[in-house]
C-alpha cells in the first residue's frame, strides 16, 4: 500500500512520467495542494465535486484561479463532477437546509455538525478512479505512479474521522484489493501531519518559485463554511478560525475581505483559540 506522506488518448513520457490526479474544492487547502504539484512539475488533473454545499462560491473562486495559472502556462486538467443528486442524502450543516453551520474553533463538539458523512470516501473514491484510467493510457514505458492527492492535514483529524491517517490506510487497502494495476496510483498526502500554517507557508514558498502572485491566488480561494454572496466572512466558522490563525502566524493580512477589520477577526480568532488550548 502506498501513502506518501510527504481529454487525453495516449500521454507522452514525458507527460507521463509526472503526473497527479487532485480532488479540488477551491478552499485553501487544495489549492496550496495544486502550487505544491505544479510548482514541482506535475501534470495536474483536478477534479472537483458539486454535492450541494452551501460554500459553493469556492468553486466559483477556483476558476478564476485556473483561468490565472492558465494566463501563466500552468495548464490544469479541471472537470467539474455533478453529485447534487446525492448531496441531499447527506446530513451536515454544510448540505441540510435550515440548520445553520456552528461557529468557534475547530476542537469544539459542536464543529462535528460540519461533517458530511462519507464524503471523503466517495470523492476519493472517483478520483481513484480517474488515477486508475490514467494510468491504463499511458505509455507502458512510463514507470512512475501516478500520484493521487488530497489535501487532508491534522486539524482536521479531530472532528473529521474520513481525515485520519487510519481511514486512508483502509480506504487505499481496499482500493488495491479491488482494482487491477493498482501498483500504477499512490496516494499522496503532503499534509497528512501539517497543520494549516505549515500548509500556507508550503503555498507561499510554491507560488514564489512559480512566480505568481501569493495575493491573487489566495483571494481566489474560500475557506468558509458560511460566507455571504460576495464571499465575506464575520470568520467565525472553525475553518475560518484556522485561517485567519495561519495568516496571522505567517505574518501577510489574508487577502480575502471579512466583514469586520482584520485586525478585529483576528483578535477574535485568537480569543477562540485561547479557549481551547490544552
């Protein structure tokens, strides 16, 4: 099993020879995920998945980030995947209507309402897939695997069970099991042990070697999990919260407007975290 933790016929070898697949959802963490792979020469294919989510603006917001990297001949292989008939199925606060998404910090019990069941399954699941059918069209000289990658990290873990190293140790386990050439895809989660200011610090370091602009691609992301039409926050969901904490740490006022001063979401995200320290 291989958990790496640090429109097409037939590819070319040189294509083939680098080449990730990556579930995209616009959100801050995928999109430093996507810097990380091109910034390091892969072919990225994303995929991304409509399931109804009420922060559906990220997706929004992730194509006018591809249509930026494309301006910059950073190609991505985008395709969009239709579940919003399945997303009425699933009971979270992030796809049921009528029940609002919890705010304070990430630790607390009631961040467990924004866990939508069995979604990272089912996203890794078709992304596994698409891995797969990649890999039967290439080359047979290519010898490389095909990465798949998700951007889980460990803040994730506490109230996120499909997050946990655990669950992706099984999932790839029955993968392989389940599949032919399955020694052709790896998973890769960069990450895994990370928490969300060593994931931006990672962006920051992978946007400069790009040589794009570190403001517009993170204007062009969505963290929310309750933002307004325009995408503003009062930055008092538990996704915000980290946010606005790795932003902090890392020194750069996130680009992103909120709905008070940043220096006032900031105090405020500061005060959660204050309150949940062990």
């Amino acid at each position: 099993m291989a958990i790496n933790a640090t429109g097409l016929n037939q590819l070319s070898n040189a294509q083939a020879e680098r080449i990730a697949v990556v579930a995209l959802s616009g959100g801050m963490d995928s999109t430093s995920l996507l810097m990380h792979l091109l910034s390091r020469g892969y072919r990225v294919h994303g995929l991304s998945f409509d399931y109804g989510q009420k922060h559906s603006l990220e997706i929004e917001r992730l194509k006018a980030n591809l249509e930026y990297f494309r301006e910059h001949n950073l190609v991505v292989d985008w395709r969009m995947v239709d579940l919003t008939s399945v997303g009425p199925l699933m009971y979270s606060a992030l796809t049921t209507e009528n029940w609002n998404v919890p705010t304070g910090h990430y630790e607390q019990e009631n961040m467990k309402e924004t866990f939508v069941p069995n979604r990272n399954a089912i996203f890794a699941s078709i992304c596994y897939s698409w891995s797969l059918s990649l890999a039967m069209r290439r080359s047979p000289q290519s010898t490389e695997p095909i990465k798949f990658g998700l951007g889980v990290h460990s803040g994730d873990h506490a109230i996120y069970p499909d997050c946990r190293p655990e669950f992706y140790q099984a999932l790839m386990a029955a993968f392989e099991l389940g599949n032919w050439g399955a020694q052709n895809v790896t998973l890769y989660l960069p990450y895994l042990h990370a928490d969300k200011f060593e994931i931006l610090k990672d962006a920051h370091s992978s946007i400069e070697n790009l040589g794009l602009d570190f403001q517009r691609v993170f204007r062009n992301t969505l963290t929310s999990y309750s933002p307004n039409a325009a995408g503003e926050s009062a930055g008092l969901t538990g996704s915000d919260v980290e946010r606005i904490l790795a932003f902090h740490r890392l020194g750069i006022p996130d680009p992103l407007p909120y709905l008070k001063p940043w220096e006032d979401v900031v105090a405020q995200a500061l005060q959660f975290e204050s309150l949940h320290k062990p």
